[in-house]
C-alpha cells in the first residue's frame, strides 16, 4: 500500500472479499499452550462486524484464537475483542469507544494459563479468567490462517476487515508481562502510536 503506516508499507484490505492465507503448519497448531496475537492495523467506518484481523478456527464451535473489531458479542459494537472459542471470547472496554475511526492501534489477544485478554495499545483492556481458556484446543488443524477477513468460505463482506494491517506477531508459550511489555513498546514507537 503506498501510504502506509507511520510512512511504513502495510497490506490494505479494501474488501469486500479481501484476505491473506497462511497456509497451516504444525507451528501453527497451539494446542493448549499459551499464546499472544499481536496486531497493528488502521480500520475505517466500513469494517465488517466480526471484522477479522486474525483467525485461525476449526468448525463449530469455532474452537482457535481470533482477534477482530466491531464485535458482535454479547451485541453489536465498534469494539475490539478475542476469542479461542465460539462461547469464549473477551471484548474490550472503553476507551476507545471506537477502532473503526482510522487511527492506528496495537491490539492483542493473549491466552496465559486460565486467561484471556484483549490488549489495547499496551494495556490490558479486559480479561476473563476460566478453567475452560486453559483446556481449549486452538489448533484447528487443517484450518490455514486468515488476515482480514473469515475467508474459510470467502462471502461478500463477511467478517471483512477494511484499512490496513502493518504487522502481526504471533508468539506461542508463556511471554513474562515485561518481555511482553518490550515488544509492545517496540511496536508502538516503530508504528508512532500514542
């Protein structure tokens, strides 16, 4: 994309039917282990509900990480949430009321031992703590990695992201809160985010 972010390329998603694959590999496949999703996107007003930054999910129950914009759980909003499973996600709080404004945001979903969180811009924005986060297989294998968009069977504006994704960092295994905190830190002063 020629404009970028912070004067950096990124991949631009105009939709309606906009993706990239990563095709799945075993170390793709995360088992029951610990594992933290991070992503730097810009989003405009014409994200999806469900818009996917990142997925990687077997079929119903939709058990693998998720992370996406205008969540539609428990109802419909302009907030950024995570998921491992169809019934297990957590949805940020305000502020930011919005991610779908055009500014550049560092979201990350983060599954530590019992623990899901949805991070925003370096902070923990909301978290949820169940024996259930634990025990959730997320590798859906023989299901690839879709950016973008929930492209399993791509549909006209299904679960589309709209802007611009610049980077994503997936870790897989416990991450301590300040190794955590450097690469965020890192991510934010490369991509010029508050």
């Amino acid at each position: 994309m020629t404009a970028g972010i912070a004067g950096l390329p990124a991949a631009g998603f105009p939709g309606p039917i906009t993706f990239l694959t990563m095709f799945d590999a075993a170390t793709l496949q995360w088992g029951t282990s610990d594992f933290t999703v991070l992503a730097v996107a810009r989003a405009t007003a014409q994200t999806a509900s469900d818009g996917m930054l990142y997925v990687k999910e077997g079929p119903d129950p939709y058990d693998g990480p998720a992370l996406f914009l205008n969540s539609d759980k428990p109802a419909p909003s302009t907030l950024a949430a995570a998921q491992i499973s169809g019934a297990i996600y957590v949805e940020s709080v305000p502020p930011p009321t919005t991610f779908v404004d055009s500014s550049v945001h560092l979201l990350a979903a983060r599954r530590a031992g019992s623990t899901l969180e949805i991070r925003v811009d370096a902070a923990v924005s909301q978290s949820l703590t169940s024996m259930a986060i634990a025990t959730t297989d997320v590798s859906a294998p023989g299901s690839d990695v879709m950016i973008g968009q929930n492209g399993y069977t791509p549909t006209f504006e299904f679960q589309q992201f709209h802007g611009e994704i610049a980077e994503i960092v997936g870790i897989v295994g416990s991450v301590e809160v300040d190794e955590l905190s450097d690469v965020e830190q890192y991510l934010k002063s490369r991509y010029a985010i508050p």
